[in-house]
C-alpha cells in the first residue's frame, strides 16, 4: 500500500501531510471523530538514518512539550536502520534510542501514540519506531522483521535449515505479521481501506494499558507463553524487596 493511498483511507475528512527532511512525513489530521491527530512517519522504504531518526525525534519531542491528549500516529515504510560507516561511527544506536525513548515520553505525557506499518521494517528501525509504539497496527503491504532467519543463523551458529523448521511451531523465530501478531507486537491487521478511517478512531478511543501489555496479548494468541507470567514475578519481586 503506498503512503497516497493510506492517507485518505485513514483521513478522509483532510490532512495537511507533506514530505520532509530525510525521506520523512510530518503534519496533521482530521479524525473520523472529529478530532485532530499529529502525523509523522517515514516513508519509501528507506533505511532509518541518524538524521532522520532526529527529525522524527524532534516532532514527536515538540508533541510531547505541549499538555493535551492528541494522538500521535506513526507511518511507518522503512527497510532498517541504514548500515554504514558513517551511522555507525557517528552512535546510530543512540539516535534509534533517543527516538524510541522520545516515543515513550509522548505517551506518558498522556498523547496516545500508534504506528501504521504499511511498508517493510526490521531491526533497530522496526524496534525504535514501529515497536515503540502503544500499538502497532498492519495494513496491506506490511512485511515486518525483528532479524530474519539468515541473520539470527549467523548470529546464533545454528543451520538455516534447523531455524526454519524452528519458525514453524515458534512464532518468535519467525518474520511476517502472523508470526508477530502471535507474539502480541501487532496489535491488529486491518485488511479493508474503506474500514481504515473507523478503525482507527476506535483504536484511538480505547484507554491505553500502563506498561507494556505485548506479553498479556502474546499469552492469549498463543505465540508468547511465559513472557506475562516471568514479567510479572519479576515485578512482584522488585516490589517486595522494594517494601522491605
């Protein structure tokens, strides 16, 4: 799906989204319900560079300085973080962090913030954008990665062949909105445009859970079984030694 068809699937009553800096989009919406919505993203299916990075950060930081409750809504079409020398050199990791931590710090000032993956993303652009998101949402043309099989091969020493089997039964081996919605990273699949507009609305509408509630999801849909029940025990230890 390309970024001129999900914008009036998503904002029929208007928007003012335009390009940006670096391969980004920025400006704002009319909500179904009336309401306004901030909208940034990145768009093309390019890497997710230092400068872009920043330009995101910026926008979502200018956000979060404002008292309201205006929702934030994330484009997401990028291919990964951009692997090269300079990024890496100049601490990419720390611009994909500064991102995602300015993300979090929109939604705990009270702005509701969900991604739309419409693209591909995977690795630390899918992480500091995408999963650092209250809610990941995944329209046509999303193909979402954590690490794709060739990588975790290399990473962990074990054959292609043995991870791909893996995939089959463990969601969490596997790349694809399956796979990641079973684990509890996507929170819904929206397939039909005309619907795009209600959809979003009522996924705005609905109170944003304290925490990080993938695990809760990734335990009913089967793809996460233990990861709520260990985050929980660990945080009733935390506090009880926290008490005494």
């Amino acid at each position: 799906m390309t970024l001129d068809e999900l914008l009036p699937a998503l904002f029929p009553s208007g928007h003012d989204v335009r390009p940006g800096p670096h391969d980004t989009v920025a400006g704002t919406a009319r909500l179904a319900g009336g309401g306004e919505a901030r909208v940034l993203g990145i768009a093309g299916g390019v890497p997710l560079g230092i400068e872009s990075a920043l330009e995101l950060a910026g926008g979502v930081l200018a956000l979060a300085a404002h008292p309201g409750r205006t929702p934030l809504v994330l484009l997401v079409d990028t291919a990964s973080q951009r692997m090269a020398r300079r990024d890496e050199l100049l601490g990419l990791n720390e611009y994909l962090a500064h991102l995602a931590k300015s993300l979090h710090l929109a939604a705990g000032a009270g702005h509701r913030t969900v991604s739309i993956l419409y693209g591909p993303a995977a690795a630390g652009a899918f992480i500091a954008t995408a999963l650092a998101t209250q809610a990941m949402v995944a329209v046509p043309g999303a193909s979402p990665s954590v690490m794709d099989l060739p990588s975790i091969a290399r990473v962990t020493k074990l054959e292609l062949e043995t991870l791909q089997r893996m995939a089959e039964t463990t969601p969490i081996f596997a790349p694809g909105i399956e796979a990641l919605t079973r684990t509890g990273a996507v929170s819904q699949s929206w397939t039909e445009p005309s619907l795009f507009a209600a959809q979003l609305q009522e996924l705005l509408e609905q109170p944003a859970t304290k925490g990080d509630d993938r695990g809760r999801l990734g335990a009913e849909r089967g793809g996460r079984r233990v990861s709520a029940r260990v985050a929980g025990l660990v945080l009733a230890q935390a506090r009880s030694q926290a008490s005494s």
